[in-house]
C-alpha cells in the first residue's frame, strides 16, 4: 500500500502540473496493485478526458460505477466522456 500512495500521489502531481500522460502512467501502476480503488480510475478518467482520449474516460468510469453504483466523480465524468464522444462524432464526416 506505500507503493500505492506513493505512485498515486505522483500521478496527483502530474496532474498538477499538466503532465497527463505521465499521469496516466501512474494511475494505470497503481491499479496493477489494486483494482478496487475507485479514486484512481476516477483520476485516470480525467487525464484521459484532458487528452481527448473519451472512450478510455468512459470506460475507467464504467468499471468505478460497477463497483460504486453512486460515485459522483465517475457519473461526472462519463457524462463528460459521452458528450465528448458526441461532439467526435458529429465532427466526423462519414460516421
């Protein structure tokens, strides 16, 4: 669990400074140590929302509401993916 906090608080510092890959590097370490941890997919959903990457928010959203059916956060956050994913699409000729 030190590992955890230590890797989370990096990607919390990535974030901070606007290094959202890097951030996703270590929000992804984290959940190879635990899964369960809502916080980090919350988290890792936002840089991907950062990076225009909608369809991983969406997922890391999913799997958070899979394990907590109220998290804000995630709620949030899908909604933010679907309306990305809206805007792609009408942006997109031929789909």
């Amino acid at each position: 669990t030190e590992k955890f906090k230590r890797l989370k608080n990096e990607g919390n510092d990535f974030v901070k400074m606007g290094e959202y890959e890097e951030a996703v590097n270590k929000y992804s370490e984290c959940m190879k140590l635990n899964t369960e941890e809502c916080t980090v997919y919350t988290n890792r959903a936002l840089c991907y929302l950062k990076l225009y990457k909608y369809e991983e928010a969406k997922r890391d959203c999913d799997h958070v509401l899979q394990i907590e059916d109220s998290n804000i956060k995630a709620f949030y956050r899908r909604a933010l993916a679907y309306k990305g994913l809206q805007v792609r699409k009408k942006n997109t000729p031929g789909i």
